[in-house]
C-alpha cells in the first residue's frame, strides 16, 4: 500500500508517475548507440571506411569486367600526348590497343597506366597493411600492458623499461633500414623467412606501433586488478589466466576498440610514408605513398596524379580519427566535449 501524503506536504511534480507505466532499462548497446549516431561526423567517417572498404574489395571485378583492365597495364601510346606527358581525367570512351574501352576517370600515369584503377587497388594495400599492422601491435601491447598492470613489481619495471626503449627508438629510420635489408632483395631475410611483400611492411610497423597500448591497458589494469569482483573471483581459487582474460580483459575492450581505430589511420600514414621513399611495398603494388612519390616530379603539368591519391589518402585518415573520437566520446562519456 502506499502511504498517502500528509497534509501540507508539497508533491514535486517530476516524482509523480502516472499509473500504469513502467520505466524501460537500456542495455549498454542500446547507450553506446544512442551517444554515438548524435555525433554526425563520426557517422560520416563510419559510411566513408564503409564505402572504401567496399571498393576495395571489389577493385579487382571492376578492373576485370568494368574497366578490363588491371593495375600494370601500359598504354603508352594511347595515354601519353605528343611531348611524353599523361593525359588528364576523361569519362569519355577512348580505343585502347585497338578496342573501345571507358576512359581514364582519373586520368594516366607517367607511365601510361589507368590512375583510377592503381587508386582503388591502393586502397586494398593501405587497408590490408594497416589492419594486420594494427592487429599485431594490438595484440602485442594489450599482452604486455595485461601482464605488467597485474603483475606489477619487477615484471612492470621490466616490461614497462622495455617499451620506453622502443619508444626512444627512432622508428622511421629503422623501418627503412629493415625495409630495404629484408625488401630489396628477392631472397629477404632470415634465411627467406621474410619475404618482400604486404606481410613484411605490416610486421615492420606492427613491431613499432604496440609500446603506446600497452602504457594505455596497463593503467587501466592498475585501476580494476584492485576491484571488488577480482577479489571475488580471486577467494573463489581463479587462477591469474583466469582472471586477467575472464575478469579483467573485458573490462578493457572499450579502450582497446578506440585506440585501435585511432591507430589505423597513424598506420596507414606510416604506409605510405615507406612507399614513398620507396622502401614500402613492392614496385608491382599500387600504392598511394608510391603513387605521390611518381607524381612529385610532373604535379605540375599532371595534377591529378597527386590530387586522387593524396585526397584517397587524407579522406582515410581522417575517417578512421573521426570515428575513433565518436567511439571514444560514447563509450567514455566522461570524456565527451
């Protein structure tokens, strides 16, 4: 029974339901859903990696039954004019080798090949090598982060010592050095353990890219190994496995999906920045760090062959920042502007 109001007494107004109705619980998806679809930017930079991805992947059936042709396709003398240079975007049909074909959307390269199809093909590079790059690092700095949070004492001082040296490292420069031993040569490294490839450029950035992680897991690890529920789960005899995958781990996804989106597009930077100094990934590879490297020469007379892939390049970057800052922002309301 509910007791009645004494006289005099002032009912606040917000206090008062009205019968019948019951208030809905949200789950933490349905927050993190409504927080995030407000912030409209990270909406967009959420379609763009979509739609990228997208055509990405389908890069390889639209060379073959769209464009019918591939990445290294010369057409030297359809798509040089009379003093050597590219000719500029055209969505007009041209004769290619004898056929009428569609025309080059991004224009041509110094070298006679299609710039649209070697942008797309681009993205399935950056992509592939900043997701492998970004998963090992991940994987790498969530491991060492875990352990040493826990652990503490001397495991920490050690591990932690250990991540300061890499991150007084100077990264470029050692990239280009392993870059140019292991990528240079047919044979590689380590005995042809390595070979030159996308693989290779993913393990080179992902050697570098794990110490800022692991400080990250490691603070939030401090915080929750001194948790009620950890000590439950410790008097009930958990093992400190158990404990650090079954209780702690998922207490840090959330930092662990923000920082890994926000270290795609460093990742993707890094890519390119090898490529073109060119040390990157093979010359047989499309690439946009090559591609701006080719076009620094003739940007003048040829604008194209360094507006596409430098404007693919910032849109992916700024995409993958722009959704990291809303994940961030709805996962961590604290830290929403």
């Amino acid at each position: 029974m509910s007791s009645a109001a004494a006289p005099g007494d002032v009912l606040d107004p917000t206090s008062v339901t009205t019968a019948g109705t019951q208030i809905e619980g949200r789950t933490p998806w349905q927050l993190f859903w409504r927080r995030f679809r407000q912030d409209k930017f990270a909406i967009a930079g959420c379609v763009f990696i979509v739609l990228m991805t997208l055509l990405a992947i389908s890069a390889p059936w639209i060379a073959d039954n769209l464009l019918h042709r591939g990445p290294n396709n010369l057409f030297i003398y359809d798509s040089l004019d009379e003093y050597g240079l590219p000719i500029g975007p055209t969505f007009e049909k041209m004769e290619l080798e004898g056929e009428l074909q569609h025309g080059f959307w991004f224009g041509a390269d110094q070298a006679g090949r299609d710039l649209f199809i070697r942008v797309i093909y681009g993205a399935r590079t950056s992509l592939f090598v900043a997701l492998v790059a970004t998963g090992i690092a991940t994987i790498i700095g969530v491991t060492i982060g875990m352990i040493a949070g826990f652990y503490r004492g001397k495991i920490d001082t050690f591990l932690m010592r250990l991540t300061d040296v890499v991150l007084s490292l100077p990264i470029l420069l050692l990239a280009l050095g392993l870059s140019a031993a292991c990528g240079l040569q047919k044979e590689g490294c380590l005995g042809g353990l390595i070979r030159p490839g996308l693989l290779l450029v993913s393990y080179i950035i992902g050697l570098f890219s794990w110490p800022y992680i692991a400080r990250i897991i490691r603070g939030q690890v401090f915080s929750l190994r001194e948790k009620e529920f950890v000590e439950a789960a410790r008097a009930q005899g958990a093992s400190n496995l158990r404990i650090m995958t079954r209780e702690i781990l998922p207490n840090v996804i959330a930092p662990i999906i923000v920082y890994t989106t926000l270290i795609i597009p460093i990742n993707v930077i890094f890519e390119a920045a090898l490529s073109f100094l060119g040390v990157g990934v093979p010359a047989t590879t499309p690439s946009w760090g090559r591609m701006l490297s080719e076009a620094s020469a003739i940007f003048e007379a040829a604008w194209w062959m360094m507006f596409f892939p430098g404007f693919f390049l910032f849109m992916t970057t700024l995409a993958f920042n722009l959704a990291g800052d809303g994940l961030r922002d709805a996962l961590d309301p604290k830290t929403a502007k």
